[in-house]
C-alpha cells in the first residue's frame, strides 16, 4: 500500500513546491549576482571616467574638480613632441596593419587548405606570439636587432610589431576561410577561371569583412601597444604610449589626460567598428571577432 | 559515364597537387617571417643568458654561466616567487570576480547579453596603460574607493592600497580579468540552462547546484581563463611601477631594469628565459589537464 500512495502524494505536493522555491529564487539570487554584476561594471568604468572627467579640469589637480576647461588638450595641441609622437604612432600602426594583414590573410589562407607537415609545423609557428608575454617578445626583439647592428628606430618598433600581430590576424580570419565551401572555388576553376583567379576573385571578397575587421582591430592594439614599442623604439619621435608612459612614471601631468582620453575614445571606437562592421555586410557581427572563434 | 567520373577524379587530383603547392606559397611569408624575427630572436635570447658582457657593458656571446648562476641569487629567487604569488592569486581573485560576472550576463542578460559583453570588451581592447594610469588614481589615498571604504568604516586614514601588494594584484586583476571573463562566457553561453533546472528540481540548493552542475561543465572554460590571465600577469611590469613600491616588484620589472637602467644583457635574458621556463610548466599543465578532461569526455 505504501509503495502506492508514496508517489500519488509526491505528484500532488511537488508542483507547488517546485513553483514556490522558482519564484523565491528568481527573486533573491539573481539580486546578489546582478549586484556583484553591477559594481563589476562601475569599477571597470571608474577608472575610464575619473581619467576623461579631470582631462577637462580647470585646475592641475587629479583628485579636485574645479571647473570645465579645454585647457589640457589645448596644451596638448602645442605640445610639439606629443603631436609628433602621435604621428609617429600613427605611421607604426598604418604600416604595421598592412603588412600583417597580407602576411596573416595569405598565412590563414594557406593553414586552412595545406594538409601537409609543413602546413602543421607553420600552424605552431604562428602560435609562439600567442602565448609568449610580451615582455619576452619585447626582450627578444630588441636583443635581435642589437645583434643584427640595427639602430632602433620607428622602423624597428613597425618590424617587431607586424611579427606580433600576424598571428591575431590568422587566428581571426582561419574560422572565416575554414567555414568557406571550397567547391565554390572548384566551381570557379570548373568555369575557366585559374586558381589564382579563383582567389582573388572568390575566396578574398567573401572573407572581405573579417579581413577589414581585422586591419581595424590591429591597427587599435598596435596603437595602443606599449611593451612591444618600449622595448623596440629608438629615440626619434618616440611612439605616443612609450611618451605617456615616461610622463605617468614622473609623476601627475594632466594633459596625459587629455591625451589619454582621445586615445581610449579612438580605440573604444576603432574596436566597436571591428565589431560591428561584419553587421554592415550583413553577417552575424560581433564578438567571434575577438575570440577567433 | 566512368571515364567521365576518371576524368574528375584525376583533374581533382592535379588540381590538389597544384592547389597544395600555391597555398604552401601563401603560408611561406608570414611563417619565414615569424621564423625569422620571432623563433630566431628567442633563440638569441637563450644564446645570450650564457654569454658575457666585455668591459663597456656590450653583449657578447660566449659561455659563462654567471647570468644562469646569478638567479640563485636570494633577492632573485625572492622576486620570483612573490611574482607566482601574486600572478597565482589574480587568477583566483579574477576567477571569482568572473564567475558571477559571466553567469549573470550568460544566464539573465536576455538579448542585452551581446551588448553587455561588448560593453566589457572594448574598454580591455583599449590603451592598458591609460586604464591602469586611471586606476592608480581610483585608488590612491584621496581616490573614490578609499573614500567610500572610510565612509562606510572600512578602512580607516592610515590604510593605503597604493604601494603595497594588494594594490599591485589589483592592477593585475584590472588589466586582465577580460581574459577570465570571455571563455567562462562562452563556456557558460553553451550550457544547458535545462542542466541547472535540473539540479534545482532534485533540491539542489544554488550553492549545491553550482559545484555539481554549473562548474564542472564549465571547468574548460576556466581552466582556458586561468591561462590566459596567468601569462600576461607573470610578465607584467606596469602594475608593479605604478600601484606598487620598490618591495613590490616583479619579475618583469628585474628584465625591465637589467636592459635599461641595469645594462646586465645576459641576467636579463637569463631572468627572461626563467620566466618563459615558468609559463611552459603552466602551459603543459594546462594541456596535460584539457588532454585528460577530453580522454574522460570521450570515454
């Protein structure tokens, strides 16, 4: 008899239960998480903001407002050697992105559809960047151009940086080329066109928005980039990050602010383009960008 | 028909021949380059922790072993293994910030989750040092967080977070709890939100359900986090320069001063290949883990 009434009450008491601890769950634990969750984001944020609020302080201060004022990015615009740095930044981060595009694109190109030992060996190669801090690379660098008699330059700080990024492009664009069918290429050749052709004309343009995502995020990080350029910068213009670094060391100097302001809102816009510009070509945007996934 | 089905077949197969050659082009820049500038300087790099340096201080190769010798030097062995523990608690500190963080976003973000994700990415993709520049002064003595610390009787007017340990590790955790954050989200996205039904359904309370449920299937994807924050933690020099004091430095900082201030070329590349030394073991721990865990999901 037991063995028969045991489930008949379990079946008539379990779905009010069950509703019950739902809806006082749903309640009380998403409210801690959403708190932490919250205070993550506030801290995250904190630091972005105190540093573009006090970059229009009226006062030299960093911890008291006095008033609104353009002063900083006023002195920052006179300031020659900044303004060279900037281009110098510039110009390191145009010429890095091209040639780390062209190498990654034809390096993610050829991983993809190269089954022979080669094609795994260079698949570690590109991996070395990926899990090597930077500070290694920097110090290898350095070492390798002081070695090879190479006076450090703008010229080497734009070498050691298209190493470093090649690999971020051929990690973002391999997914993209895998997922390609490769009978569209077939039946591009099947037509008459050369294999070749059937690259340029095919493959390339279907990979064209990760490609320019791509240019896009690495010209950000490679503007943004600091230890890499630290280690291989000579002393003409020095890059724009090695200059903010030596002013942060001595000490408060606001127009840093300023110019770190205009540096996080051209990157936070630089990325958000990256994210979204696989959205223009009507393509599942976002971030499998940035995971290479 | 057969002979037309031949005729495919052996145009295919020259065609893969040809096809493997042109992509063996297309790999061939970007690794030789990378061979080159990346493989070759590493190597110079271990070359050169043996060598010497003659009397101006310029690097010369050799073999001596007073740069490997050097690093049993107790004030190096020091650095070292405050640099582990510091690295080793942002992992922990990251991951517990990480785990609420991304199972919020994951499981009640809704279809604001993508824009909530962006919204933690795109301020870690840019400028570190402007970002760890604006923590220094959140937390200096007169910042926002101490402040409310004091207001809420916390801390009190002596406490200092800036040059000491726990300001250097919160740099760390600042810089790179990012990289904690993405594959436990993505881990968290592919779980089977049914999953942790289930284990409330059987009376699971939250914490029960989370340890049985929610973290061993989300165990790789922390295990992936735990790396990627671990590597640029144990390299890092800026969050020791600019949150700690000279007692908090860390290994980076020693490379930093032994190529710049100090001109010791070869303690310093002995210092840097220690380091690597340090990364490797983590990195095949990790492979040796993610290996066993595949081993077990397969079986």
């Amino acid at each position: 008899m037991t063995m028969v009434k045991q489930p008949s009450v379990t079946a008539t008491a379990r779905p009010a239960a069950r509703t019950r601890t739902k809806r006082g769950r749903a309640d009380r634990r998403p409210r801690v998480l959403i708190a932490v969750t919250a205070l993550f984001f506030a801290l995250l944020y904190l630091p972005i903001a105190v540093v573009a609020l006090f970059s229009f302080n009226s006062k030299k201060s960093l911890t008291v407002f006095g008033g609104f004022s353009l002063r900083w990015y006023r002195a920052f615009v006179h300031d020659d050697v900044l303004i060279a740095s900037l281009g110098t930044s510039l110009r390191i981060s145009l010429v890095a992105m091209a040639g780390s595009v062209v190498l990654g694109v034809a390096l993610a190109l050829g991983l993809v559809r190269c089954r022979t030992r080669l094609g795994s060996l260079a698949g570690l190669i590109m991996l070395v960047p990926l899990i090597t801090p930077e500070i290694v690379t920097g110090v290898a660098s350095m070492l390798l151009f002081k070695g090879l008699g190479v006076a450090l330059s703008t010229g080497t700080v734009m070498l050691a940086e298209i190493t470093f990024s090649i690999s971020y492009v051929t990690v973002i664009l391999r997914s993209r080329v895998a997922a390609l069918n490769p009978e569209v290429e077939e039946a591009a050749m099947d037509l008459g066109a050369t294999r070749w052709q059937a690259v340029r004309l095919v493959t390339l343009p279907a990979l064209l928005p990760a490609v320019l995502a791509s240019a896009v995020l690495i010209f950000a990080l490679v503007f943004d980039d600091f230890v890499l350029a630290y280690f291989t910068t000579g002393v003409d213009p020095q890059p724009l990050s090695v200059r903010i670094y030596s002013a942060i060391r001595f000490g408060v100097q606001p127009t840093i602010n300023a110019v770190g302001t205009l540096m996080l809102a051209g990157s936070i816009g630089l990325i958000a383009l990256a994210l979204f510009i696989p959205r223009l070509f009507g393509r599942r945007g976002g971030l499998d960008i940035l995971s290479g996934e | 028909m057969a002979l037309l089905r031949h005729f495919a077949r052996a145009r295919r197969r020259g065609r893969d021949a040809t096809g493997t050659r042109m992509w063996t082009w297309f790999m061939l820049p970007g690794t030789l380059w990378m061979t080159g500038f990346l493989i070759a300087s590493l190597a110079l790099v271990a070359v050169l922790a043996v060598g010497t340096t003659d009397d101006l201080g310029n690097p010369r190769f050799g073999f001596d072993l007073a740069g490997v010798r050097a690093l049993a030097d107790p004030a190096y062995t020091e650095v070292l293994a405050r640099s582990l523990g510091y690295a080793l608690l942002t992992c922990a500190i990251c991951l517990l910030i990480a785990y609420p963080v991304a199972y919020t976003i994951a499981l009640y973000g809704g279809r604001y989750k993508n824009a909530l994700i962006a919204a933690i990415v795109v301020p870690f993709f840019a400028n570190y040092l402007v970002r760890m520049y604006g923590w220094s002064v959140v937390l200096s003595d007169d910042g926002p967080v101490l402040r409310a610390l004091r207001a809420v009787g916390l801390a009190d007017s002596g406490t200092k977070i800036l040059n000491t340990g726990v300001g250097v590790v919160a740099g760390l955790v600042y810089g790179f709890v990012v990289f904690m954050i993405i594959p436990l989200y993505a881990a968290l996205e592919r779980l089977d939100v049914s999953l942790i039904e289930a284990g409330r359904d059987l009376y699971g309370g939250p914490v029960r359900t989370f340890f049985h449920v929610t973290l061993p299937a989300t165990r790789q994807g922390a295990a992936a986090g735990l790396v990627l924050v671990f590597l640029p933690a144990m390299g890092d020099f800026v969050s020791a320069q600019l949150m700690g004091g000279p007692d908090q430095i860390m290994i980076g900082n020693l490379i930093q001063d032994k190529f710049f201030q100090g001109q010791n070329w070869p303690l310093g590349s002995a210092l840097t290949m220690l380091l690597m030394l340090v990364l490797l073991v983590g990195m095949l721990g990790y492979l040796r883990r993610t290996r066993k865990d595949e081993a077990e999901a397969r079986r």
